[in-house]
C-alpha cells in the first residue's frame, strides 16, 4: 500500500502522541538544567523519533495490525529508551546519521515487552488507556507485540554493523527473562536471586542497550560504550526496583495503570521479596497474607497494600535501590565531563524521586 493511502492512520495519532512529547519534555528539563543546547537537541530528537513510531506503526500492511501496533505508540509513556539513545550519542557525533532510528529501535523493543508483559500480568490499563489484550485478547497482544520486535530488527539491518548483534542479544534477554518470570525459580535458586536475574533481562537489558545503540551509531569510542552499557545496567535494576515501590505508594491516576497490580496477579516485587524472605517483627500478619495466596483481590488486596505502605520492608528495598544508582554514578567514571554526562548523573536523582 502507498505510503499516502497509509498516512491517515498515523497522522490522526499524533495529536494524541502530545502527551508522550510533554513527558519526555518534562523529564530530559529536570536533566540538563543550564544546558539549553543540549535540552533543544534532545526535545528535537524525540519529536522525529515520535514521528517515526507512529509512522512505523502505520506502515503495517493490514490496517488493524497497524492499530493495534500503534495503541501503546500513541498513547504515550516517558520515552525514558529513546532519550537514552540520544544522550548516548552525544559522546559521539550527534550528527551522525541513523541516531533517530537507533533510538525508534530502542522503544518498538520496549513497546513490544509491553504487550507480552500485560497478558502474562492480565493488566486492564496501560499508559492510562486499555492494554491490548484487554482490548483485543491475548493472542492478538501475543502477535502484535511480535510484529514490533520483527519491525525492530528490519531497523536494525540499517545502522551500524555493531546494532544488530546489540539488538538480538537484548532480545534474547528480554524473552529469557519473561521466561524465568513466568516459571519461578528453581529448587535451589534463592527468590531474591532470581528476582534480579528476571529484572537484569527484562528492564535492565533495554536501558543499557538504549545507551549503547546511540552511542555505537554515533560512532563513539568503544571504552564509552562499555561505561554506557555498565551504566545502563545498574540503572536499569535501580529502575525496576522504583517502579516496584510505585506499584505499591502512588495512585492508580498517578500510575496510568492499577495501583498494586504486581500484588493483584501474583507477581513480587523486591518488597514482597523481602518481607517473605526476612523475618523481621512487625510483619507477621503480611507475610501470612503473603504466604496464603498467590494472587490478591478486593479486602484483601487493600489489606496488603496498607501493611506493605507502612512496612519496613519499603526502606530495605530503597536503600538496595539506592546502592545500585550509586554504582550507576560510578560507572560514569571513564566518561567526559559535559551536558550528557551531567545529565546521566541527574537520571539517577530522577529515578530516585519519581513519582509516576
């Protein structure tokens, strides 16, 4: 189908893609405070990469594959990847070309974890709009997200020689780790140690990749690529952790998504990790809660979540939060100093403080 007969499916998208804009808008102005420069380059960036998700959404064949593909595009997030991939190339040449499409690489990964996560975790809202497989079922969820991983590695053909390989080894570990989430951990595999295994494959996988694939399309040396990636990787933990600690303090209108939905289908997060793991006084009534049922809902899901909020085991899990942002900062260390650098290191106060 001509490019022309296909626009309409997109373009009447990007209105509604504002709201994704204004986010990455409002987290890269906490980033680069007094760098003008680089916050006018990096808001340019993820214009045209916005641009090109929904384009590449609607260049889908069948125009419902192209709707689905493109729900979660327009309805919008952080774009917390794509900001990365720009960040990453400024240790290279911002100039260079296919930087944009690197980071729409990075996001159609993303997006497409998205939707095989919300049918393993039975989630109604995403991004404050209905997830697909509420909306379409699981198997059209299933496929979809599918499609955008195949649309992620076609991109990846046209970058430097180095994305590619990059890009099928976060795939991998992005399947591996919905794969371990999915059967639990084995007889002789402490909980918490396969937590972080899951949460280095599935999260932490696509951060440091983001970071890589700028920095590689940028043509960046090869030392600040290994910094990026040991960056990413310490971050994308950190990142995890905080959106765990989200899913049980902040409002379901904060979240765009349930509040508590980990609980809800029995996925733990670190701080139900440690509060089965540790017998720390004061949470005998959670840890049964915890114990007698895999998945949570109505009193007793509220119950939870009320004796999670005001639990010790909240602290625990932000003090090892903190720890690895720490070693994220570390990782820094062989970088430049300069804008992009700054801003890595304001990331970590970012993922320390968000709220949503």
């Amino acid at each position: 189908m001509p490019a022309a007969e296909r626009e309409p499916r997109t373009g009447g998208k990007l209105m509604t893609a504002l709201a994704a804009r204004m986010r990455g808008r409002s987290i890269i102005s906490r980033l680069v405070v007094g760098e003008s420069a680089l916050e006018r380059r990096v808001l340019r960036g993820l214009e045209q990469v916005e641009t090109r998700l929904l384009e590449c959404a609607g260049e889908a064949e069948d125009p419902r594959l192209a709707e689905v593909a493109g729900h979660l595009i327009a309805a919008g997030g952080k774009r917390l990847r794509p900001l990365l991939t720009l960040l990453g190339a400024e240790f290279g040449d911002v100039r260079g070309e296919g930087v944009i499409e690197a980071a729409v690489v990075a996001e159609l990964i993303h997006t497409a974890s998205l939707h095989h996560d919300d049918v393993m975790d039975e989630a109604l809202l995403r991004h404050g709009v209905s997830s697909v497989n509420a909306r379409w079922g699981n198997t059209v969820a299933v496929r979809s997200g599918n499609w955008l991983l195949a649309r992620a590695a076609r991109l990846s053909a046209s970058l430097a020689p180095e994305a590619i390989p990059l890009q099928a080894e976060a795939s991998e570990r992005l399947v591996r780790g919905q794969l371990r989430e999915l059967v639990g951990p084995d007889g002789a595999e402490r909980r918490l140690s396969h937590y972080f295994a899951v949460i280095s494959d599935k999260s932490a996988s696509l951060i440091s990749l983001s970071l890589r694939l700028g920095a590689v399309q940028a043509g960046a040396p090869a030392g600040v690529g290994e910094a990026l990636a040991a960056y990413g990787e310490h971050l994308g933990v950190a990142f995890q952790i905080s959106d765990d600690l989200l899913d049980i303090t902040s409002s379901s209108a904060d979240l765009g998504k349930e509040q508590g939905k980990d609980l809800a289908v029995g996925v733990a997060g670190l701080p139900v990790l440690l509060v089965l793991d540790d017998a720390w006084p004061g949470d005998e009534e959670l840890r049964s809660l915890l114990n007698g049922a895999q998945a949570m809902r109505g009193q007793q899901h509220e119950r939870a979540l009320a004796l999670l909020q005001r639990s010790g085991c909240m602290a625990r899990a932000r003090g090892i939060m903190d720890e690895r942002l720490a070693a994220a900062r570390a990782s820094l260390g062989p970088l430049p100093p300069g804008p992009a650098r700054k801003a890595l290191e304001s990331l970590c106060e970012f993922v320390a403080t968000r709220t949503a």
